[in-house]
C-alpha cells in the first residue's frame, strides 16, 4: 500500500506544546479518538462532505497543539475526501488510531 503521509503513526511521539496549551491536550487527543467514529460513520455513508471537513479541521488544529502529524493526517484526509478516495480515507484512519496510540504526553 502506497504510503500517504510523510509520518510514521507508530513511532513514539512526545507532544512538545505551549505550556499554556498542555491541559487541554487530553481533551484534544479524546476529540481525535472520536473523530475516528465519526470518519467510520461518515465513510459508511459516503458523506465525503463531511469527511472533508474532518480533515480540514485536525490539520488546522494538529500543530497549534503540538501535534503536527496530526495535521498531516487531517490533510490526507481532506485530499481524499476531494477525490473521493474510500481507500485512502481508511488508511489514513488506521494511522490516525495507532498514532493516537503512541502519543505521550510531557512530563
């Protein structure tokens, strides 16, 4: 399978943030883990509307939270929802779970 992003999602990753931002990582990270549902859903109905404006939304986010693999993710989705990618979607939704998987917070 063809690689869509740049990241390894299981390559262990530490947040480096704002420490102003650090407390809402959590809440950041269990928004994302939602999200996952929602692509799951959205791909059900082939709402590549709605998938689109998943993507756009992590990867303008990703990155303010000292996650910008998650913006990058965020953006293969959003090209493949343009394109109406199924395939490509998924996958990216697979790194999307085991990068969120191997996210640590700072100590």
């Amino acid at each position: 399978m063809e690689q869509k992003t740049g990241i390894n999602p299981r390559a262990p990753f530490v947040v480096q943030a704002d420490p102003l931002l650090q407390p809402l990582i959590p809440d950041y990270l269990k928004n994302r883990r939602n999200d996952l549902q929602k692509i799951a859903d959205a791909l059900a109905r082939q709402d590549f509307a709605a998938l689109r404006k998943l993507g756009h939304d992590m990867a303008g986010s990703g990155g303010a939270y000292g996650l910008p693999p998650i913006s990058e993710l965020g953006r293969a989705i959003e090209n493949a929802a343009l394109a109406g990618d199924t395939a490509t979607i998924e996958s990216v939704a697979h790194d999307l779970r085991a990068f969120l998987d191997v996210v640590k917070l700072p100590p």
